[in-house]
C-alpha cells in the first residue's frame, strides 16, 4: 500500500515539473510565501497621452480640401479707429519752412514757390528818418522789407525778407519794431534774424497795409 502511495507521489511532483517547464513564468510569478497568505503584486500601468479633436470639427478629406475653421458666431464690431493727426495750419507751415530757409538755399527756393507772395514795405521810412512823421505807411512795394502771405479775404501772415539784418534804422524806420518783438535786439549792433516764432499778422485795405490787435509776431536774433 505504501509503495502505491509512493508511485503516486512520484507521478504527481513529475506533472508539476513538467507544468513548470511548459510555463516558465510559474516561478517567478510570485515569490514564496511562507505565511500562508496570497500577496498579489501591483502593476503600473503607464498611459499615454491622447490629442483629442472636437467631434464638430471639419478635418481636411485630401490636401485639394484644406480645413477651414468655422465662423465665430456672434456680432463682433470692431472699434472706430480714432486719428489724432491735424494738419499744420498756414502759420506754422510758414514759419517752419521760413526757420528751414533762413540757412538752406534749396528751402528757401521752396518757400517762394510754395507760397504766392506779396512784398510790402514802410513808404514812410525815409521821412520818418527825417523826422518828419512818426507812424509807418505800409505798401505794397518791389523791394519791401517783408513778404505777406495771404490767409483769407483780408488778413496776411507777414514775416520778414530773407537775409534782413537788424540794424537801429531797420528796427525803427524800416518797421521791423513796429511789426515784430525782437529778442536780443540791440540798437548798438547789427543782428541777423535766427528764427520767427510767429508772424505778424496784417490787414489789407485798399493800398495800404495795417498791423491788426495782437497781430505783432515774434522773431529771435542772433545773441
């Protein structure tokens, strides 16, 4: 009985064998365990990150039909474009192209074909020289000391000719104090003219020519 016993113990650890050699896994399967209990061994498992693409959009069928994203839906307005530029007004065109004039040839040829000019001078210098009258009468003249530019139906900007040099006699009986404050203005020297701030501003009536209120401008002279 007991060698029957044995026979069979023998024939089941050889199926075990041979279970273990067609499954090599089985022992590494699980380390032994010698309290009795079943451990199970937990696995990682790694997922992979996924690009998802809304169920509502159109993909491209071939490279001839190219994806075309759908319209915003909504009313979008855009905002009123606000421009700051204004225009230079006549004065200051004058007197910047003038300022550019007074050292650069090519700038003043600009200025006299930019403009239509009307030159007006003092007809009462030589008198006033005298001393025989005291106030200027200003007329249109040929070879007047200053260049008026119409502004509308009666004004004019008036700034003074190109190259004039501010003696004692220009300052007073060629007008130029009349129309114009002189910084660094000296009756003991010749000045030529460096700058015009602002032109003087005159009215036209008939043949003569008169400084409005507040018309006078302002003009810098070599220090």
């Amino acid at each position: 009985m007991e060698q029957k016993q044995f026979a069979t113990y023998d024939r089941l650890e050889k199926i075990l064998e041979e279970l273990k050699r067609d499954n090599p896994r089985e022992k590494s399967q699980s380390p032994k365990n010698t309290s009795g209990q079943i451990t199970v061994k937990e696995k990682s498992v790694q997922t992979a990150n996924l690009l998802t693409v809304p169920t509502n959009a159109s993909l491209p069928k071939s490279s001839s039909d190219p994806y075309q994203p759908e319209p915003l839906s909504g009313n979008i307005q855009s905002e009123p474009i606000e421009h700051n530029y204004q225009p230079k007004s006549l004065s200051s065109q004058i007197t910047t192209l003038y300022n550019r004039g007074i050292n650069e040839r090519s700038d003043r040829n600009l200025f006299w074909e930019t403009f239509s000019i009307t030159r007006i001078g003092n007809a009462n210098a030589v008198a006033q020289r005298l001393g025989e009258v005291s106030a200027p009468d200003f007329r249109e003249a040929g070879n007047g000391d200053f260049l008026a530019i119409k502004n509308d139906n009666q004004s004019y900007f008036v700034v003074p000719l190109f190259d004039t040099t501010i003696t004692s006699s220009a300052f007073n009986e060629g007008g130029i104090g009349y129309a114009f404050e002189c910084l660094n203005y000296d009756s003991q020297s010749a000045r030529s003219i460096v700058r015009v701030n602002q032109p003087a501003i005159f009215r036209r009536e008939g043949e003569q020519w008169f400084l409005i209120d507040d018309g006078k401008g302002k003009i810098i002279l070599q220090n």
